[in-house]
C-alpha cells in the first residue's frame, strides 16, 4: 500500500486566483516530501512577461526555496498541459513527476506537437500523470474565455 | 539594396562574460529598430535557476523595458541554438527574427529532436538564419568544457 496526496486542489486554487486577476486561469505547485514548496499562477499581463506562466514560476520560486538549480524528488502539479517552453524548463529542472489535468491540443507541449520529453534533447523525462481533475481545470479556462468573449472591449 | 548589421558580435561579448563568471558560455541580444534593447548570458548557476538562459533572460528584459509581452518587429541574436525552452519562450514572445550562430544536436529544440516551431502548438514561427559565427560561438563552448575536465573539482 501506499499513500497518495493530491495536490490538484492547491493548484487549482492557483488558477482561480489567477482567473481573479484577469490572468488566463492555469495554476501549478511544486511539492517535496509531501509539502507544497512554491505555487504560482499565470501573470504573464501583470508582468508583461510572455514566460511567467504558472509552471515557470512555480518552478523558478522552487529552485529559489531549495537553493538549487535542480527540483530532483520534487513533483510540478500543474491544471493544464505544460507548453513547449514549459516543459523544456520541467526537463531542465529535473522534476520527478508532472501531473497535469487538462490535456491542451492548441498549445500542449507535453502529448502533442512538438512532445518535448519524447527527444534526446530533452535530457531528462519526468513521469507523467494526466486527467486528475480534468472537467474542472478545463471548466475554468472555458468560462474565462467565453466571459472574455462577452466582455466590452 | 539593404542594409544588415551583424549583432552577433554582441552576443558574443555576453557569451564571453557568462564564461567569466563559471556560467556556460552563451549570450543573447535583443534588436529593435537598429538598436540593442537588451543583453544577457546564461546565470543559471549565479541564480540557481534552469530557466535563466541567455535567451529567455534577454526576452524578459526586453519585454520588460517595451512594457510588453510581446516582442513585435524585434530580432533575437543567440551564440547557440535555442533549447526547448527558449524556442518556446521566442514563439510567445512573437521574436520576428531568430539568429543563432551554432547547432546544438544535444539540447537544441529549433533544427533538431522537438522542433518547437514546426508544430501548430508554437502560434508563431519567427525568421530563421544560422551559421553567422558559428566556428567562434561553437569554440567558446568548447573551450570552456574543456577547462572544467581539467579543473581540480
């Protein structure tokens, strides 16, 4: 037997937050030895900063608490499938274990177009785990773009 | 007739400096309008961070001095070809155009293995001209870890 934590919630709570900020609603947290060590979600507007997606900056506040460049034993739960740029950096940060909710088929990295862990340039490749809360991660990004879509321009 | 500056002289002289401070030697500028709106090399050491390559460094500093989170009508110079990471980081950031001086067949995402610009989940795909000193750029690289084999660790 073993004991499973689910971390989806935490960042999903993340993603939320970011919606609040009128930041598209994708949240992500780093765990070591079962406690959350960074969380983060989407600021790219508040930052003007097209990189500080919720994964990046998560990963980024992780390293900065261990005072390492490298995330080994850690776990990124994250409520949308990492991007390109996204899942180079979770390589380059050795994380253990991605977990993910919502696949993205328009700007996935991870299962689709350019599958970034599935080439040696990639050089390490994190076990990965998807669909964990999936209808609510994707529920969030929907209902942000379709109030986008209403909004007054 | 027009006319074409070379930057990579400049992304040189940062890929010099990372070498300086026991980084590996890369560096970036970015170009607008004729001029550099940023430099960087890689800190990734110095910043305990694997995201701080030279070209995401670059991106960030320039999309903060813009005020903006794209890079519209800008030019990207690198010593190296862009990891994964970065060549995601250059397609959100809609870098018009990508100059690198080497191929990197281990951790390069543009030429080899990911590929990022060559799937529909990279929503922009900049400009792309190789090779302008490359033999300089690749020699920085080498002798740089060809210093640390011998280094007393």
């Amino acid at each position: 037997m073993s004991q499973f934590t689910d971390f989806m919630p935490d960042a999903l709570a993340e993603a939320r937050a970011a919606a609040a900020r009128g930041e598209v609603p994708v949240g992500a947290v780093v765990v070591k030895d079962g406690a959350v060590i960074a969380r983060a979600g989407n600021r790219t507007r508040e930052m003007n900063d097209p990189t500080a997606h919720a994964e990046m900056l998560a990963i980024r506040a992780a390293c900065a608490a261990l005072g390492s460049e490298r995330l080994t034993g850690c776990a990124l739960w994250v409520t949308l499938e990492p991007c390109p740029a996204c899942a180079g950096a979770i390589a380059a940060a050795r994380v253990e274990r991605l977990y993910y909710a919502a696949p993205d088929p328009k700007s996935g990295g991870v299962a689709q177009g350019p599958r970034v862990f599935d080439h040696s340039q990639a050089h390490h490749r994190p076990e990965v785990y998807t669909g964990l809360h999936e209808g609510e991660a994707a529920a969030l990004l929907r209902e942000f773009f379709a109030g986008k879509r209403q909004a007054p321009r």
